[in-house]
C-alpha cells in the first residue's frame, strides 16, 4: 500500500488513545511528533516494560507502538504478555513493533508473539501513517491457541495447502466432487452470453 504525499484526504488520531513503549528519548521523541502531527493528543508514554503493563491495568488504549527494546527483546515478550492478559479490551489492542533491524527471525519473532505490523527504524511519517492505515483495514480475526494468541498470521487466506487437512471450521476443500446439479447445455451458455437489445 503505497500513500500519495500529495493526497488532500484527511487523517486524524484527535480521539484516539495511544500508548507509547520506548526505552530511548530520543526515539520517544520522534514518535510523540509524528504522532501529534496526526492529530493524536492522548498519548501514554512508557519507558519501561512495567510502566506499561501497569498502564494497560488501568486504561484503555486503541493503539499500542511498541519498541523491541534492543538484543533483549522486552518489547516482544510484553506484547506475548498483552495477548495473554486477558486485559480486556486492550488484550486485542492493535500492535505496531517497531526495531532497529528486521531481520527474517526478528520478523517471524514479532509475528509470532501477536503483534500486527513489524516496521524498522528510522520511522517516516508516511511510512507509519501507511501502517496505521493498513493495521485499521486489515480487519484480521484474532487467534487463540496453546502456543499463539493474536491476529490471524496469515496475510492471504488461499485455503488449506495441498495434502492437509483443514482445521478451521470455514476452511475450504481443494478437492471438487462431481456436480449436485445437472450441468448448463452448451446452447443455454451461449444464450447467456449473446447481447441483447433491450429497450427501456
């Protein structure tokens, strides 16, 4: 999803509440003015892990950005944590990661702990109001399982892979079976198919 810069719609986070997970000022900083830019004005500020868990106790937020927090990877275990909370509604708050490198594992670690969207810095703001937007339509079902609890991970829904059987109950078979209903002779489908003149 590309954005035009020079777009005249309008986008205003004036109503939204935000909480902010970031260890580093200066990142915090750069995320407050991008985000004011939008129009936000409530933004909760964390710097610590526990800031934000006692913060998620207490309000309800309608976005999460939060940072991996460096080779430790807090952010991602804090994230796993919300999804397990049962906090509700901030347990399904929708989650934008945001890390110095996105490496294949740090993508695949962040997919798997429940966030929405990974990005890596530096951060534009066009490229998060691209991903906020993204988050906001995407409307993916939340999972629940032993091990994941989240967004559904898949981007695509293109059934169940060949030689597998399905596990959802909306889950469609890729085999075809013959047909219920007599089949369309060839002279009703082109029929069908012919223009006509119609008069109003």
């Amino acid at each position: 999803m590309g954005l035009n810069p020079e777009s005249r719609a309008r986008f205003n986070l004036e109503r939204a509440s935000i909480l902010l997970l970031e260890e580093s000022p200066m990142g915090m900083s750069i995320l407050v003015q991008i985000l004011i830019g939008f129009g936000a004005r409530t933004l909760h500020r964390c710097e610590t892990v526990a800031e934000a868990k006692d913060a998620i106790a207490k309000i309800e937020v309608d976005l999460i950005i939060c940072d991996a927090m460096g080779a430790g990877g807090e952010g991602y275990d804090f994230v796993e944590w919300l999804r397990r909370s049962r906090i509700e509604p901030n347990c399904f708050a929708p989650v934008l990661l945001i890390a110095g490198h996105t490496p294949s594992n740090a993508v695949a670690r962040a997919r798997d702990c429940g966030a929405h969207f990974v990005m890596a810095k530096p951060l534009t703001p066009i490229a998060v109001l691209e991903r906020i937007l993204w988050i906001a339509k995407e409307g993916r079902r939340f999972v629940e399982c032993d091990t994941y609890m989240g967004p559904d991970r898949r981007f695509k829904n293109e059934g169940v892979p060949a030689g597998m059987a399905g596990r959802r109950r909306d889950d469609l078979h890729g085999e075809i079976g013959a047909a219920e209903d007599p089949n369309m002779d060839q002279e009703v489908i082109d029929s069908l198919m012919k223009t006509r003149r119609v008069e109003l």
